[in-house]
C-alpha cells in the first residue's frame, strides 16, 4: 500500500527496560491534511492528548502477564518479566493504527497528537479510555471501564457498556449528531452555554438532571403497536436553544446529567 509505513517494537530480556515505555514518534503522511488515530487494546487503557505538534507521539508501557502456569515448578523462585508492549504502529494515507500484539498483558498506552486530529478508539478490559483537547471527532467504545473526553470541539460518540460516560465539550460541530451511552453507568456531559440541540434523553432505572431549561416535546412521545399491545418510549424528547443537531444521552442503570459551562 502505498504510504504505508509500520513500526513494530517488542523488548525481550532486557531487564533495565521494564521501567521504561516503548516510544515511537510517527509522521502523518501530509501534516495539512485532515488527521485520524485509531488505537485499540484488549487488556490495558488508552489516553489520547492534543498539544502543538505534527507527529502522533505513542508511548505503551506493558504490565507482565496475568497467566501462571506450571506453579509446581515455580516453587522457591521468583519471576523476572520480560516486559515489553508488542506494540504496533501503522500509518497509511493521514490515518495512524495503534495496537498491540500482546493478548493476555495489561497494556497502557499514552499517545499525543496534533490538535486538529480524529480520534477513534476501541477497548475491551481496562481502566480507561480517555481523550483530552482535540478538535477532531472523537469516537470511544469501551466495555469494562470508564469513558472521557474533556475539551472537545467537535462531534463525539462515546460509549461505556459497564461504567461512567464523562464528556465536556468546548464548542459543538453544527451539522453532526452526537451520542452518549452506557448500559450500567451515569451519563455526565457538559456543554457550551449557547450549544443549540434537539436530545433524547433516556434512563430506564435513573434519574435525569440539567442545568438547561428543555422544551419538551410531548408530541414525539409516540406509542409503540405490537399484536394487543401498546408501549410508550420511555425517552424524553426536547430542544436546547431552539434546537440543532440531534444529541442522544441514554442509559439502562445510571443517571443523566446535562451541565452548562461556566
């Protein structure tokens, strides 16, 4: 592919280095063109910063492995990791690729890039997946663990299956909806005090709170037919300043929490 640049680093044996993070600084292929990361990890956490840079600068620090095998033989010594992230960086056409081959060790990875950078970042079991000060979109999915992004000024999408949603955005892109969602955590978002928004606001087993003053839309409120049966969404439907791009905030187990900047 053209353009395609790959950089894989695993440390073996070298016990000096298992304090030390692999580090790797990746060029975009045309720093003046729209920039994408895109990192994913199966066991570990992931932060993402903006700062006044062109490259993605990538550090990954790995945790040893959880497995233990052959304890009879192990009796009376003591394990020496070998440390290490297998980590992987690819960059291909202004998008750079983080990840890991590592499987079954907690791996954390820090990564910085230019401001004007989407993010879009994936995680199974970890403590975190957390962006702070970009302009690009952002995108988190993340199963076990919480999900934040702090000084957005764009579009986010941000998913926490089992924990906490926390997003603060600084300026909201006017043509793209956006969306929040967890299944067992609280949903707190933070916005501009004049964004303009139609929202849909759901949690099934929660409470929902707001520092904007909401027109409700009964009307939209409409009853779902099946067979005999008839149900109505339990979602509140609503404007904020007239109203705008759709914003989606729902939960099954938490609460939501709509808050004004200062």
């Amino acid at each position: 592919m053209k353009g395609l640049l790959i950089i894989s680093i695993v440390t073996v044996g070298a016990l000096f280095a298992q304090d030390q993070p692999d580090r790797v600084s990746v060029p975009f292929s045309d720093p003046s063109r729209p920039k994408t990361l895109k990192a994913s990890v199966l066991n570990g956490s992931i932060t993402v910063k903006g700062y006044d840079g062109k490259d993605a600068v990538v550090e990954a620090r790995g945790e040893g492995s959880r497995h233990h095998r052959d304890r009879e033989r192990t009796d009376g010594l003591h394990r020496i990791d070998i440390g290490g992230s297998g980590l992987v960086v690819e960059e291909s056409d202004n998008v750079v690729t983080v990840g890991t081959r590592d499987i079954n060790n907690n791996t954390d990875i820090s990564i910085q890039v230019p401001y004007n950078t989407s993010v879009r970042l994936h995680d199974v079991n970890g403590g975190e997946l957390s962006v702070d000060h970009v302009t690009g979109d952002v995108e988190l999915d993340i199963t076990n663990g919480k999900a934040t992004a702090t000084h957005i000024s764009g579009s986010a999408v941000v998913h926490a299956l089992n924990d906490r949603v926390l997003v603060t955005l600084d300026k909201v892109t006017p043509d793209k909806p956006m969306s929040f969602s967890s299944l067992n955590g609280d949903i707190d978002v933070t916005l501009p005090a004049d964004v303009k928004a139609r929202v849909k606001l759901k949690s099934d087993n929660g409470a929902v709170y707001s520092d904007f003053d909401i027109q409700v839309d009964a009307s939209s409120r409409k009853p779902t037919v099946q067979g005999h049966k008839i149900q109505f969404d339990r979602a509140m439907y609503g404007v904020i300043n007239g109203g705008g791009p759709e914003m989606q905030l729902t939960t099954f187990n938490g609460n939501i929490y709509i808050r004004k900047a200062k």
